[in-house]
C-alpha cells in the first residue's frame, strides 16, 4: 500500500477540506457537512449561485475553484466517491437562503454525481428553489461512448470559469445555464499517465509496467482505451492531440487551420513541473504546426487524481465572447491570475548582451572571453616534459601535444559518465557524471571552432571560461575558479615549480569560497571532496620545486595520491556540497567528484 501523508484515512477529505478552509479567509466550512462555501455569501443576493463539487482526492478541484468571478460553493464526497444527497441539498439551501436568484448546479459526468445531485435538485425543486442542472462530458478517450455518454473531467473547470464569470456580471439563470451547456459542447480532454493512484489505505487501481504509458484512462484512475510504450514527451502529445481530433471518433473535436482555442495543460497530480513544462510546449508546438492559433493556456494543477503520473489536455474552441469570460477577474485561489495573451513558441526572444571589448591586460588569457589567437609560449618550461629546450607546450607541436591531453581527458571523463553518476547517488542527485560529460562536450566544442593557446596561462584560463559558462552545477564553479587562479598564476612563469604553485593556487582559490574553518585534506572538515584528491596531488607536485625532479615522476605521484585520497572518500562527511546533508553512514562509495578528479589527471599522465 503507497505511503500517503495523512492523519488518519477515515479523516483525510475532512482534514484536507479544513486545511484549505483553514488558509484561505474567503472560504467557510458549512457545519455538518462537507461543503465549502464562499465567506461573502450576502454578496449573492440577486445573482445566480454556482454549486459544484465530487469526490475527494482531486485537488484543487473542488474547492479550489470556489470565489468571487466562479463557485459559490462546492460539496466534496469521500475519497473517489460521490457527495451523499443531504450535503448537496444543505448546500443549495444555504446559498438560496441567502438570496440566490436562482441555482446552477455543475456536474462532472460520472454515474454517482448526476445521481446524488439529480436527487437533491428534485427536492430542492419540491422546496421551491430554482435549480437547474449542467452536465458536463468533455472526456474524449472513446470512439464509441457507452450509454453513460463521455466522462467529465478537467474541462469542467473552463466550464466552472464561464458561468462563474456570467453570473458575476448579474446574467439571468437561464443565460448561465445556456452558455455554460453551449461551451461544454466545443471542448475535449484527454488524459495520459505513467503511473496509477491509489486513495489511503489502498492500494493503486492499476498496474503499469516500466515502459508502459496509459492513454484515455478516468480521474479516478479507470483503465483507458490503450496502453502503449513509453514515448518521448512530444511524440506523447501528438498522439493525443491526434486522437482527441480524429473526426472517426464520436467523441472527437472538431479543429480546423484558424481555430482559437483554450488549451489546458492539468497535472494529474505526480508528474513533476519540469515535465509538465515541457508537455506545454510541445502542445503549443504541436497546435501551432495545424495553424491552431492559442488564445490562452493554463498550465498546473487543476484536477488531479491523487499521486498519479500523468496529464491531461484539453482544448475549449472559443470566440470573444467565450474569451472574454475566461480572462475574467476571480478570486477562487486555483485559477491562475496570470496576464491575458496568447501562447505561442515563436515569442521573440531578448537579444543577448553584448560582450564588452577585452582590457589589454586580458590579451595574456586572464579574461572572461575566449581567446582567438593562439600566443607563442614562454621560450622554455620544464613541467610537464623534460626541459632540454623542448616542452609540452612548445611552439608548433605544442598545439597539437595540447589537443591531444585534452581530447584524453575528455574521453575519460565521457567514458566515465554513468560511473559518476551511480557513485553520485549516494549522495542524493547522480549528476556528477552528466555535469562533467557536459564540460568534456564543451571542451571538445571549443576545440573544434578554434586550435587551443598552446599558452599554459592562457590555456587554462580559456579552459576556465568554457567550464564557467557551460558545465553548470557547483563542480562548474570550482573548476573555474580553481582554472582561473591556476592560469594566473601561470603567466610570466618559465619553470617546474611554476606547476606547484598554480596548483596551490587553483585549491586556495576553491578554499576561499567556503566558509571559514573548512580546510581541504581534513577527513571531517573537508568542505567538497572532491578537493581531496586535488589537495593530495597538490602535495605530491610540491617536489617539483627540488632541483633536478623528473616531472613525470612526480605527476604519476600526484595521480597516485589524487587516487589514494578519492578512496579515503568513502564514508567520510563532506562539510559542503549536496553530500554534506547525507550521513556518513549512508555513504558507500568514495565521492563521484573526487574520482572525477583524479580521472582527470590520470588522463593527462597518460
């Protein structure tokens, strides 16, 4: 059974009703029942009231959806289930006791719904109340509806918004009630989930496998009319855009090259907003390509079904009218109060700043721009190859010496992507591997535009600037900085020792942007692991500054201490970074930055 955060099961729509009641000072409870309404209940009298509601376990519907400029008042059932008939007419009896003229009862199209509300419309009737009734059935997953017709389902909140806004502006009983009926007939929705739901102390209403999507299925997690592969997310929202508009299916929309519509774009409750984004904009995209023209999208949560993975679309046809009653004014806390506009992809993007000329001083690397040129080298430097005249960094196969360590690194740490990030998730996010494949990719990039400074300065400095503006994440900082200071203090130098100082540099530069306190190579202070391994190979290149100390010695010594401290990583407590909020005890593998790390300078020893 899911694990659900809840008081107790029997309890969870109250509590979840008295929470919302709780927070929001327009709303009130009715006593004795599940019914929210709104605080300003004399600010009806004269106007049509709207009443709607449903099982429990779709929030934010349905009282989400209860304010000024939409419903007076909504009743909620159980979990799933249906409001009992002597809550509804307790609810219509309030509002009418408070001066309604007249009452518009909203209802999804669902068995329980149109019975217990029918029943408690009649009575009211019997009592003399004007109550008339909305059926909505906007779910377009069937070909061939059954008897019970097409569900109801996300798009009963356009309907909630259209005559909320109607009776707003003092329209008669029998105007709400026609053009709310008229709009239920130009709109369509059609769910898609990755996942079932479940309702507390349940367990979830259907199975899907991992590479399995369900297309048409109900809000309250019924089966749909196919299940398919798992398809990427733009592929996903053309099929069901394709079959919402299939003219062979009797529950179709019809949509035409010049149509304006309402597009919503509803989490069912579990899909993250990262992917519900991105399902906006490949439904923008897609409509747009069939000369649909968007002349509004609503994006979040508006009627879910518990925990589960998925989204729904639905379009509205509209015209001014129709449109002028979406934008308009409410206070019901669901709807988004955001600018009036179409949605469209081709929005004209802000140009990029320009990027100020380059001060002299930074022609020798020490800027944030790319350099263009490549700079002849110092006349000799000794690390990292021997230093009778010739060096890694010389003139004409220097270029080339460089590309080649470059392009080794880069593969190693491609290679390495997916090791990172398993070692990474210890921790908590298992990026690291996909943040430095990013940087090896920028580099590579960087390289194929332009030859690299042959330069120890201006390289790394250059190095710094791709990593700074492409790698992202904390290790992207790091490497920048600990590049940037490195570079610097490169520039003028000739000399082994040159190397030992940059390295102490580049970690001194890392060290001055964590707290005070923190110092590297400390088992229970190190502030980011991964400056272990550079902290152990920085002290292994300290011999470079002994006369007549064979640099490739002393690299191969420094991987190996940079190796040495990336395993003393495991279990140990990071003082900062995302690791530092995982317990030692959770932590089974050496740290994915500091592997990271002493990859790095493997690769260039090979």
């Amino acid at each position: 059974i899911p694990k659900k955060l809840v008081t107790t099961v029997s309890g969870c729509a109250d509590d979840a009703l008295a929470g919302v009641v709780a927070c929001n000072p327009g709303l009130r409870l009715l006593q004795g029942h599940r019914v929210v309404l709104r605080d300003d209940l004399q600010a009806i009298r004269g106007r049509v009231a709207l009443l709607s509601g449903g099982g429990s376990g779709h929030e934010p519907a349905h009282a989400g959806y209860v304010g000024k400029g939409m419903l007076t008042g909504v009743v909620a059932g159980t979990m799933f289930a249906s409001p009992s008939v002597g809550s509804i007419l307790a609810a219509i009896r309030a509002v009418a006791q408070a001066g309604a003229a007249g009452i518009l009862l909203i209802v999804k199209n669902y068995t329980g719904d149109r019975l217990n509300f029918g029943m408690a419309l009649e009575r009211a009737r019997a009592e003399g109340t004007d109550v008339r009734m909305v059926v909505v059935g906007d779910d377009c997953a069937f070909t061939k509806p059954g008897k019970a017709g097409r569900r109801g389902i996300c798009g009963t909140i356009l309907i909630h918004k259209v005559a909320g806004a109607l009776a707003e502006a003092g329209a008669s009983l029998d105007e709400v009630e026609k053009k709310a009926m008229a709009a239920a007939k130009v709109m369509g929705t059609l769910g898609l989930s990755l996942s079932p739901c479940s309702i507390p102390g349940s367990k979830p209403s259907f199975q899907l496998a991992e590479d399995e999507m369900e297309l048409g299925l109900g809000i309250h997690g019924e089966a749909g009319v196919r299940r398919m592969k798992m398809l990427p997310a733009d592929k996903a929202v053309e099929t069901m855009l394709k079959h919402m508009t299939d003219p062979s299916s009797a529950s179709h929309l019809s949509l035409k090259p010049g149509s304006s519509v309402v597009l919503v774009v509803n989490n069912l409750g579990g899909l993250s907003c990262l992917e519900l984004g991105i399902v906006a904009g490949a439904a923008v995209r897609c409509l747009e390509n069939q000369g649909i023209r968007i002349a509004r999208a609503l994006v979040g949560s508006f009627m879910t079904a518990m925990e589960m993975a998925g989204v729904s679309l639905t379009l509205m046809l509209v015209d001014e009218e129709l449109l002028r009653l979406i934008d308009a004014k409410t206070m019901a806390m669901a709807w988004p109060n955001i600018l009036a506009g179409p949605a469209t992809t081709r929005r004209e993007e802000v140009p990029a700043p320009i990027e100020p000329p380059r001060k002299p001083e930074d022609e020798s690397g020490t800027g944030t721009g790319l350099p263009s040129l490549v700079t002849p080298p110092p006349p000799c430097l000794s690390f990292p190859r021997e230093c009778a005249g010739m060096h890694l960094l010389s003139a004409g196969l220097s270029t080339a010496r460089v590309e080649r360590v470059l392009q080794r690194v880069c593969s190693t740490l491609l290679d390495m992507k997916e090791k990172l990030n398993e070692l990474d998730r210890g921790a908590g996010d298992g990026d690291c591997g996909h943040t430095h494949a990013q940087a090896a990719q920028a580099i590579q990039e960087w390289m194929r535009s332009r030859p690299p400074p042959a330069a120890p300065a201006q390289l790394l400095s250059s190095l710094a600037d791709v990593v700074l503006a492409q790698m992202g994440g904390s290790s992207g900082v790091l490497y920048g900085l600990f590049l940037t200071a490195a570079g610097q203090s490169l520039r003028g130098r000739s000399d082994s020792a040159a190397w030992a100082d940059a390295m102490d540099a580049g970690i001194e530069a890392m060290q001055r942007s964590f707290p005070p306190g923190l110092s590297p190579g400390s088992q229970t202070n190190s502030h980011s692991l991964q400056l272990d391994s550079l902290f152990a190979a920085g002290q292994a290149l300290h011999s470079l500054r002994n006369p007549g100390a064979d640099p490739l010695q002393v690299l191969a010594a420094a991987v190996q201490s940079a190796e040495a401290a990336a395993e003393a990583t495991r279990h140990m407590e990071a003082g900062a970074g995302r690791a530092s909020y995982v317990h030692s005890s959770r932590l089974e593998q050496p740290d994915a930055g500091a592997v990271a790390v002493a990859a790095v300078l493997g690769a260039v020893l090979q």
